[in-house]
C-alpha cells in the first residue's frame, strides 16, 4: 500500500483540455498563416474555373444538340 501513496509512484493524469487546446491552438495558427492570405487569390482561381467549366459545358451541349 505504502507504494501507491508515494509522491514519486503517482502519474499524472492528462485531461481532455490538456490534449484539445494545442490542437486548437495549431489549428487556429494555421488558418491566421496560411488559408486567410490564400483565399483572395484561391476564390478568384474557383471562379475562373467554374466559368471555364460551364462555358465549355454548354458548349458541348450545344455540338451534342447539333449532332443528335
């Protein structure tokens, strides 16, 4: 018994706020460093491209509608 009541013989228990707030924290970091400086050009590139893509959508429509 006396080994279990021994300061050296205790652990530590880890909480889940222990575990949760450096993911939180890198998370955070990582959104303010990386994905806020990209978005402007990144939302601009998803624009392009969807217009691109539906203008050649209806292009093809339009050739398949000739066809058939």
């Amino acid at each position: 018994m006396f080994l279990f009541l021994h300061p050296f013989n205790q652990r530590k228990v880890m909480n889940l706020q222990e575990i949760l707030t450096p993911i939180a924290k890198f998370a955070e970091e990582t959104f303010e460093l990386i994905l806020v400086p990209m978005s402007g050009p990144f939302n601009t590139a998803v624009i392009i491209l969807t217009l691109c893509s539906l203008a050649v959508w209806l292009r093809t429509m339009k050739r398949r509608e000739k066809a058939g």
